[in-house]
C-alpha cells in the first residue's frame, strides 16, 4: 500500500504553477507507465524541477518508448530533439567511442551493494568516464536518479542453490550480451523467448525459468507458475539523467542548481520507493506460495569474475575492473 502512496505523490505536479513556465522540456524514456523504476523517476524529476525553479522550467515527459528505442533516443538527445532522458547509467555505453568503458557495468557482481554503485557514481572515476560519454553523446550527465532492483532467476520445480544444481536448465535470459555469458559461465542454458511469451513459455514448460528481478516477478505475478526465486543479485544498476549539451548551457546559473538539487532529491525518493517495492514484492510472493532462497553468493561471483575478466583491457580500459572494486 505504501508504493501506491508514494507513485500517487510522483504523479502530482503542482498543475497551477505550470501555467507560468517560462522553458518547456521534453523528457523521453523507454519503459511503460506506471510503478516502473524509468516512469517513477522521469515523472518525479518533472516535478522537482518545476518546484525548485519555482514554476519557472516545465518538464513533459514521454514513456513509453514514444520516441523510439534507446538507440534512437540517444540519438534525438544528440540532435536535440529531446530534451531530457532518464535512463540506467549503464545505457552510457551505447554512445561511447572505443573503449566503451560503461559495458563493464554489466559485469556479474561488479557492486557488492547499491551503496558502492552510488559510491562509484559520486566518484572522480566515475566523472572521468562520464565526459567521454557527454563528448560523444552531445549531453551532459545531471546525476544519479535512484536505485534498481537486483536480479536473480525463477525455476518452476527445481530448487536452486549452487551453480552446480543450475546446470542445463533452460532458463529464460534476455538477450543482453553479458546476461547470456553470465548464465552460461553458471552452466545454464539460456534460451531466448519474447516477453509477450514468456508466461505462456514458462507454463508449457518450454523454458523453466527466468532471469528476472523479483518486483517484477510479484507485479506480473509470475509467482502462479514459479515456486522457486533464487536471489543471486548478480546486477545491480540505477537510473541516470542526461540533458542534451546545449540545452544545459542555456540554462541559468539557478536552473542549472536546480537541475542537479533535483536529481539528487529524485535519488532519495526513488531509492526509497524501490525499497518499498521489494518489500511488498517479498511479502506477495511468500503469500502466494514462492520461496524466496538467499544462496552464498561467492561460488556464483568466482565463476563469473573468471569468464568476464577476460574483457579487461578489451571491452573497457585494463584496470578498470579493480579500480572499481577498490571503491568499496
């Protein structure tokens, strides 16, 4: 009840002051609306900023992938057709020139906790990085905007601990690059199914798992065909916002301040909210009958950090790896 609360308070947006914008922006995203990480933060960004410039900038924001795919997006803020864009830092990758250091945020277990993540995205290492993707992708980074979830995977019938007990299981992964490499390191057999499928391909049998996180799992209520959720919270991530370059330099001394107080109280609020979320989503898949299994982690990290070290030096700059684990 408490999430229905808090996105109740992100959806409203002072309506009187807006009359008086002096600046109207466009935000885009990609996720659909409603209680998603993307649409929660867009939507309370809009509305801290229009409080802190005292009803003065005005930000409209697009889900739904309206503007396209994140490709495309990137390369609308590039151009300048969108404004603003909310989205995991991680998608940063995706406008660098070579190396594309932000890949190595896909690593299994790069983070500990959401705490070093956000350590690492208040970090001069972090900023050093960031202008490569600012240069290349036209924008400038305004801050870190809150907390996702970590993700973990299903099974219908088996009860998984050990990469060992995950051997060959058919599992559901999305076809991101390092969440494939990932499963197979474990020794799974990641199998590709549309998400307008999945429930249907989980109940058949043709896939017996999934690689999901586990408000998710509770908000399609996936628990009705899964018995097991296995939190090996192998991906940690967090939303990021960029406006496009020039639009920034437009801004006033003042708006600029607002921009990046905004971010930060965006941060608080998401970060909480996604607490929320996941204790709800505990709460609603015990009830339905899933077992939730915390396993020790380390026999999963080892195996993961043996296949993706390899990338060091090839798919990012070498040494990266360990100054980011060094922040700690």
């Amino acid at each position: 009840m408490a999430g229905v609360f808090l996105l109740s308070a992100v959806l409203w947006v002072l309506p009187s002051v807006v009359l008086c914008a002096d600046l109207t922006l466009k935000l885009g995203h990609v996720a659909p609306p409603g209680p998603t990480t993307h649409d929660v933060a867009a939507k309370k960004f809009a509305e801290r900023v229009l409080a802190n410039t005292n009803g003065k900038v005005e930000i409209k924001v697009f889900g739904n992938s309206q503007f396209g795919n994140l490709f495309e997006h990137w390369s609308s803020m590039k151009a300048g057709a969108i404004d603003v864009f909310v989205q995991d830092y991680g998608a940063a990758y995706m406008v660098e020139q070579e190396p594309k250091n932000f890949t190595i945020t896909f690593t299994p277990y790069l983070f500990e906790s959401q705490e070093h993540l956000q350590k690492f995205c208040k970090s001069e290492l972090f900023n050093t990085l960031m202008a490569r993707v600012e240069k290349a992708g036209n924008v400038k980074w305004v801050g870190y905007v809150g907390d996702r979830t970590p993700r973990g995977f299903t099974t219908t019938n088996k009860r998984v601990t050990t990469p060992d007990e995950i051997k060959g299981l058919k599992l559901r992964v999305p076809e991101v690059p390092p969440f494939v490499a990932a499963y197979k390191a474990w020794g799974a057999n990641p199998t590709p199914v549309t998400a307008s499928e999945l429930y249907s391909s989980l109940k058949s049998g043709l896939v017996v798992g999934m690689d999901q996180d586990l408000t998710m799992t509770y908000a399609a209520k996936y628990y009705e065909i899964q018995k097991y959720f296995t939190a090996i919270n192998y991906m940690r991530s967090g939303m990021g916002c960029w406006v496009n370059a020039q639009k920034w330099e437009a801004l006033s001394p003042e708006w600029k301040s607002a921009f990046l107080k905004s971010a930060q109280e965006t941060a608080t609020f998401v970060n909480n909210f996604t607490a929320e979320q996941m204790s709800e989503a505990e709460e609603g898949v015990k009830k339905a009958g899933m077992e939730i299994i915390q396993p020790d982690l380390k026999p999963w990290a080892e195996l993961a950090e043996r296949d993706f070290l390899k990338n060091d030096g090839v798919a990012w700059e070498k040494g990266l790896y360990a100054k980011i684990k060094a922040l700690k």
